[in-house]
C-alpha cells in the first residue's frame, strides 16, 4: 500500500488554522444592523424603546460595526455627545453621516450617543446609546442618558434652524451586513491555502 505523504509546509498551515479556529471567538468583529430593522427610523408607537432595548442586548467590542441603513433623502445619523442626546440638540455634531448606508466604526470604549438628523425625530426616540466595554472600569450602559432633561421639550419643539448642522466631517461608508463576523473571511482565506497543500 502507498503511504499518503503530506508535504512539511502543510503541517505548519494546519496548525495555524487549527489555533485560528480555536482562538477565532475572541478575534471576531461584528457589523450589526442597528436595532435589526428594516431601516434606521422613528420607532413605532407600540415599540417607542426598540433603539434602548436592542442597545442593551448586544456586547459592542472596539473593532465592531454599526451599519445604518435607512433613505438619505428623509434621515441621516448623528453622532453627539450625552447632553445632545438628551436635549435632540441637533448642533455641532461629533460625526455627521448622510449617504444611507452609514457605518460607524467603534473604534474606543465608553459609551457613543447617535441621534437622527431629521426634524423631530429624536423627540419621537430616534435615538441610540450603545456601550462598548473597554476593559478599563468603564461603569456600562448610562441609563441616566436616556431621562430627557426637563428643557429639552422646549428645544426640541423649536426644530432646526437651516444651519443647525455646523460643519460636516467626513463619513464613514461600507457595504452592509448584519451582525457579520470579519475574520470569518481570513479563516475562509487560510482554510483554501491549507486545502491546496493537500
């Protein structure tokens, strides 16, 4: 009988897949769909807490994704800081993104807030806080965000003026997924190498 013989490179790509796979959990990044809806929107009457709820169910990592996906003719995202979130004060936003398929790269930890950009859609909770853990004491989710601080009706009632905007960084933008793990491809990647030295 003929012995398989198996050429010497292939063991080191074996063992290399085989502790990528083993150690694949803790590498992973996500892209998640924010709120798994159809789209980036006022949140229905039944459900006015759907952006809270969904918040609170996943674990965000540095290195995940937040893809919005929603008309860039009717909404945009914002990205503000924890007073902006709690007044929908709409003005000097941290990061502004309009193209309709926006995603937002986590790339620190701590909690990031994210409003709509359109005319009374905060107030109608459009809004989101996620918490991503960081390893280093952070306190967690800040429910206390999402008390709307007793002015804020006022303000918000007014709306935007047509400048309420200020200057527009740059955008992020890539295609869309949900909740897709990204190492999946280099594991795809190595498993075809390894397959080719067999």
């Amino acid at each position: 009988m003929a012995a398989l013989r198996v050429p010497r490179n292939c063991h080191f790509w074996n063992c290399l897949l085989f502790l990528l796979l083993n150690h694949a959990s803790s590498v992973f990044c996500y892209q998640y769909k924010v709120g798994d809806l159809a789209s980036w929107n006022v949140p229905s009457s039944s459900n006015p807490d759907v952006y809270i709820k969904w918040s609170k169910n996943q674990t965000f990592k540095i290195g995940d994704s937040l893809f919005f996906l929603y008309p860039p003719s009717q909404d945009s995202v914002i990205q503000v800081t924890k007073e902006s979130y709690r007044t929908c004060n709409l003005k000097d936003p941290i990061l502004y993104l309009n193209n309709g398929n926006s995603l937002f790269n986590i790339t620190a930890p701590g909690n990031i807030f994210f409003i709509s950009g359109a005319k009374g859609h905060c107030q109608n909770s459009q809004k989101l806080q996620v918490f991503v853990a960081g390893g280093n004491g952070s306190a967690g989710y800040d429910d206390g965000a999402d008390i709307p601080i007793a002015s804020a009706p006022a303000a918000a009632a007014a709306g935007p003026s047509s400048n309420d905007f200020g200057s527009i960084p740059s955008q992020h933008s890539s295609s869309p997924s949900l909740k897709t793990p990204i190492s999946a491809v280099s594991a795809a990647i190595l498993a075809l190498i390894v397959s080719s030295c067999i």
